[in-house]
C-alpha cells in the first residue's frame, strides 16, 4: 500500500471537490484503511487518530487533492409517531447511533428496537437512505470505548464525562 496516494489529513464542512467517496456510516469511523473514490482514484487514509468522518468532509490527499465524503445510502428504520421526543429519548437511553429530523427518526435496521419502539406507540418504516445520527452529548463523533463511571472498563479507556 506503500505507493498509493496518501491523504493524511481531514478537512471538516469542505466545499465540493472534483472527485467523491460515498461511505457507510460505520466505514465513516477509520484511521487507516484502503480507499477507492467515485472517480476511480485509489488513496491511503492514513490518519493520526480514528476519526468520525462526516457528510460533506474532504479526504485532503499529500499532493494537496481532495475527496469529498458522501453519507452512503445503507438500509434504515424510519420512526414517526405522535411523540417523537419520547421515541427519540428511548433510541438515546440505548446509546444506538439515531439521525433526528423534524417530523421522523432514523436508526439503523434492528428488530429489537423495531419492537420497542412499536411497542410504544411509533410507526416504523424501512427506508435506504445516507445515515447521518447526531453527535454525542459529551462531545463530537464516536469513541471506542463508552464508560459509565469510576470502574466500569478499562482506565486507559475511561472518558470522564464531566470535564
């Protein structure tokens, strides 16, 4: 891999560039991995750290191209219902990954949860859409690890959520 195009950094809400790479929302999480864009060019993300990519991102490539990252449309539970705060605060208390919009939830396709939430009173409907859920309340992306508190993990994991 040692030959291909490398991009190293991120550029976070970058403007539109020539080429593309649509991305699930799992494959959006990565430091280094193998890539092909829309346009046929192979690159290596090599990133410092595993990094959150988001809808509308750039791949910023050593040679100074960029690859626009596209939320990949993946298979989804569409909620709606009449109290969608209430579906939406279940969905959170799960820690499940949850895209809110105006007038329905999106969550990725899971019969457990599908049940759940039917069981409370929500429509659900299977849709193909890009997934692109919230941030997390103690800051931005995904972590490997989630901690509940003192003792609960690994300490070289443990995020303090009340810094």
């Amino acid at each position: 891999m040692t030959g291909l195009p490398r991009a190293s950094r991120i550029e976070r809400n970058a403007a539109p560039a020539a080429d593309h790479i649509d991305l699930t929302h799992e494959a959006r999480f990565l430091r280094r991995k193998r890539l092909k864009a829309a346009g046929g060019l192979d690159f290596l993300a090599d990133l410092a750290e595993v990094t959150d990519l988001h809808d509308g991102d750039a791949f910023v490539l050593d040679d100074g191209t960029r690859v626009t990252v596209r939320a990949a449309p993946e298979r989804l539970m569409e909620v709606t219902g009449p109290n969608l705060a209430r579906l939406a605060w279940h969905v959170g208390n799960r820690h499940t990954p949850c895209e809110i919009g105006e007038t329905a939830l999106r969550l990725k396709a899971d019969h457990v949860l599908r049940g759940m939430l039917e069981g409370l009173g929500g429509t659900v409907s299977d849709v193909v859409a890009p997934f692109r859920p919230e941030g997390g309340a103690y800051g931005h992306g995904r972590t490997l690890a989630h901690s509940h508190g003192p003792g609960d993990g690994d300490a070289d994991h443990h995020h303090n959520h009340h810094d």
